[in-house]
C-alpha cells in the first residue's frame, strides 16, 4: 500500500502540505522546530521499497552532503521516518521550478546565459568532486526567494569509476543517445548534453527533440534523440553562436560535445562578450593552496632589511671604527683621498636600461698616486688652462657653423593637404541574398554561392529540398551533396557570427 498522500510522522518537523514527487519518492514541505524554519523533506515511499533503492537514496544524500555550491540545493540533515522510511531535509525553494517557468515564459539570450553559467558552475563543482549528476533537467533546477537557481535531485549520481552502472533510470527528453541506448557509459559529456537540452528548453518552452502536436512518447523521442540532427531554437533573437553551442552540446558523438561543463561555461561568457552584455563569473572552489614564502620568526613581525650596498670592484673589507678617534679621522682622510682614484661600482649586466659606467684611466701603482700626492698645483692650472682653450674653440666653431648654414625652406601650410580618417564605426551592411550555382561531377552535386557584404566569419546552413528537412552547418560557402538525384535543389542560409541580420526565409538554387 502507498502512503504518497499520507506524509510521515518525523520527530521535530510538522507537516505544512506536499510539494511534489519523483520516480521513487515524495517531498514534502514541513516546518522545523529547531531551528525554526521550513524545509523540504524527500521521503522513500515503501512501495517497491528495496535495498537497492535505499542505498541509491543514501548514496545522493551524501552526494548532495559533500557539494557546497552557491547553486547547489544544500542538505540540512537525513534521517529515518517513524514508519522506517528514509528521508533527506533540504533548503526549501519557494518559487516555481525550472520547468514550471518554461511552461509559461520563455527566457531572454541574457538570462539563458547567466542561468547556463551560473548551473555549469555547480555541474562543474559535482564532477570535480568525482561525482556525475545523470539526471539534469528543468524540474530539477529549483528556484530561491532571490531567484537564483538551485540544482538538486542527485537521485541517481554516481561516483565517475561507477558510471557504467545504468541501472538508475534516465529522463528521456534531456539524455544524450549513450545513455537510452546503453552504447556507453555515462561521462562528464554525457551532463554537458543534459545542461544544454535543458537552457534550449528555457528558451523554445519544450524539450529539443519535442514535435508539437506530434508523437512524443518516450519511443519516439528516443529515436529522433538518436537519429535526427539538433534542432536551431528557432528565436530571431538567439544568436547563431548560441545555437550552434547548444547544437555542438547536443551532438550525437560524445567527443564532438564541449569537454568539460566548464568548456561549456566559458563558451557561454564568451557570447556574453560577444553580445556586450555583462560577464556573469564562474564560482567555483580554490582547491589549490596558496604558496606564500614564510619568514623565519613571528608571521606578522616586521621584517628589518640590511642596506644595499654598491662597493667598488677592489673595495677592501668594510672596517668598523668609532667616531672621534684617531682611526675615524685617519679613514676620512682616506676616503677624501681615494675619492679621486677609486673605481666606480660594477654594472650589473641583468638591469635592463641601466647606465653602463666605464672606469677611468688612472693607474692604481702606488708608485702613480704617491706622484699624484706630492705633485704641486701647476700640473692642475697647466691642464684647467688647456681643457679651457679647447671649450672655447669648440664653442666658436659651432656658432659659426650654425650661422653660416642655409635656411631650409618652409612648407607652404596653404597646400597641406590632411584626409579625413576613416569612420570604424560604420555598421557592416547585412549580407545580401545568395547566388547559388551548382554543377555536377557523376553522381555528386556542389553548390556554392555568392552574396554581397560579406564577412570572412559568416557562418551558413543548408538542406537539400525534400530530404526530411536535415540542416547542415558549413563555414564555407559550399554545399556538397552525394548520390544526388537529377535536378536537386539546396537552400541556404547566411548568418553573422554576433547572430545580427539573421535571414527568416531560406535562399533555393537548383542544379540545372
């Protein structure tokens, strides 16, 4: 017997009304008595209660327990119902969930992106700490009283080393093809698929492979999860580097998916940048500890330098005397002296912009300054009177020289003739509609085409007419199609990388 309506007794919490179930459990909303505060508390139910059951719920209990993430739904404690039932309390999240909001709005470019980096964030969080979520969708983002997200439901998470277990059940319309189909483990790749099925589906109001009014059973979406190509979002404001992110999220080969969540968040930022809107940060722990030299002694003792001293390349060891003796006098006495004949300081070869000093010729024998010493002034005089005669005669010269050149003449300022820069803030024209011109080599057909205003980062789409609508990308303006049937025809798209000018009807061309 099911006890879903009935919620259970747990010590300390009293029920307010139930909030919702999942695969294998309800959640109920309970006030705490201490601390006083409202949480919400997910119960097993005892319908197909089994020990395999019991250990994955444990097991997301100490998953959610071990990720403190600011975009995490924190875990406040576990326990056992009075009926012997498992049970985890969580942080309450008032406001409606994710999927709630995309059944009735649809999110702005700019809040898809913070949204998808700030849940990449947490993702990436999860994976570091060794650990897969396998289950992202939009009912499992939660909402706060700030409106920040929260994801939670780590029901069937698994440790990286056990992702090859599968027997925890997936979401259909958000699981990539490895996963419904079992041709491979779960991977990080494999919640990078799941994170953009579910910013795609915040921005369409439907889940990606979901035909409106069509067959949307859990068969048929398997199979166009498996067979047909990502679709666009179809939203004129989407940028088309948006779309062929999510696209690339949401390949069918996991290696052509971004590497890691935070490959995928930086993508994200990037078409932030691109579209001029505010960078939203990656928070994420530092799990690196800071290597900072420690002093010898107290940490926060001030620490005395010894002076820097510039010594000259012979200069003798420094001698401490005291001042006023005979030896301080006779050391002044010195250092008066060999201030005519002391070497200068070495230059240091590894200064960069340094002045590079040249010693002077003076011979250093003792023999040479003993001459210097006891040779009277008329050496000086005779040298101060020359050096004087040859500064005279220099200075004559020069003003001779300048007195006697030519004028140069002067440009006439009545033919200068300036050219007005160029304006870098002209808006490129958008790009005009495509020539196409196909021929033919056997049985294969190529396509390519002309168009005005084009940039070199222009990005196309094409289809071959009448073939299931399937969409190609290309980078080049050149469609290629095999075994193509006489008189084929293609359409093609032109799109800008910002996303800007984006074409709302297809341009047709034919084989002739």
């Amino acid at each position: 017997m099911s006890r879903a309506d009935s919620p259970p007794d747990i010590a300390g919490l009293t029920f307010v009304r139930k909030l919702g179930s999942g695969g294998y459990a309800d959640v109920f909303l309970y006030d705490q008595a201490t601390p006083l505060r409202k949480v919400a508390v997910k119960v097993l139910r005892e319908t197909g209660l089994s020990a395999v059951a019991i250990g994955r719920f444990t097991a997301e209990a100490n998953a959610m327990a071990r990720l403190e993430h600011p975009y995490i739904v924190p875990v406040y404690a576990t326990g056992t119902t009075l009926d012997h039932r498992p049970y985890i309390a969580m942080m309450y999240y008032p406001k409606p969930s994710l999927a709630e909001r995309a059944r009735s709005e649809r999110l702005s470019v700019a809040n898809t992106l913070v949204l998808g980096i700030q849940l990449g964030s947490a993702v990436e969080t999860a994976h570091r700490s060794g650990l897969l979520h396998r289950d992202i969708k939009p009912a499992n983002v939660l909402t706060n009283a700030y409106g920040r997200p929260g994801l939670t439901d780590f029901g069937i998470a698994g440790r990286m080393v056990d992702s090859d277990d599968d027997d925890g059940g997936v979401s259909v319309p958000w699981s990539p093809p490895e996963t419904l189909y079992a041709t491979g483990p779960a991977t990080v790749r494999s919640d990078v698929y799941s994170l953009a099925a579910t910013l795609w589906q915040v921005l369409v109001g439907r889940s990606p492979f979901e035909i409106p009014g069509g067959d949307n059973a859990p068969f048929a979406l398997m199979r166009r999860i498996r067979d047909v190509p990502p679709p666009t979002t179809g939203r004129a404001d989407v940028p088309a580097s948006l779309d062929r992110l999510l696209r690339a999220a949401m390949a069918k080969d996991a290696i052509l998916r971004p590497a890691s969540a935070l490959e995928l968040v930086g993508a994200l930022q990037a078409i932030e940048q691109e579209m001029r809107l505010p960078r939203t940060p990656v928070e994420l722990a530092n799990t690196e500890e800071a290597s900072v030299p420690r002093h010898q002694g107290s940490a926060d003792r001030t620490q005395v330098r010894s002076p820097l001293v510039i010594s000259p390349v012979t200069s003798p060891p420094a001698t401490v005397v005291e001042p006023g003796t005979a030896a301080e006098i006779g050391a002044d006495k010195t250092r008066r002296t060999n201030r005519r004949v002391a070497p200068v300081a070495e230059y240091d070869s590894n200064v960069v912009g340094a002045t590079v000093l040249r010693p002077a010729n003076v011979s250093s024998s003792p023999e040479r300054v003993a001459s210097a010493q006891t040779d009277g002034g008329a050496g000086k005089r005779l040298l101060v009177v020359g050096l004087g005669v040859l500064l005279v005669g220099a200075i004559s010269a020069i003003t001779w020289a300048v007195l006697t050149a030519p004028t140069p003449p002067r440009p006439d300022p009545t033919v200068s003739v300036s050219q007005a820069p160029p304006d870098v803030d002209q808006p490129v024209p958008a790009p005009g509609r495509p020539v196409i011109a196909c021929s033919r080599a056997g049985s294969v057909v190529s396509c390519e085409w002309t168009y005005t205003h084009s940039l070199p980062s222009d990005q196309f789409e094409w289809k071959v007419v009448g073939s299931n609508q399937q969409v190609n990308h290309t980078d080049a303006p050149k469609a290629v199609i095999n075994n193509a049937p006489s008189g084929v025809c293609v359409q093609v798209k032109v799109f800008r990388l910002d996303g800007k000018d984006a074409p709302a009807e297809w341009t047709k061309g034919c084989e002739q």
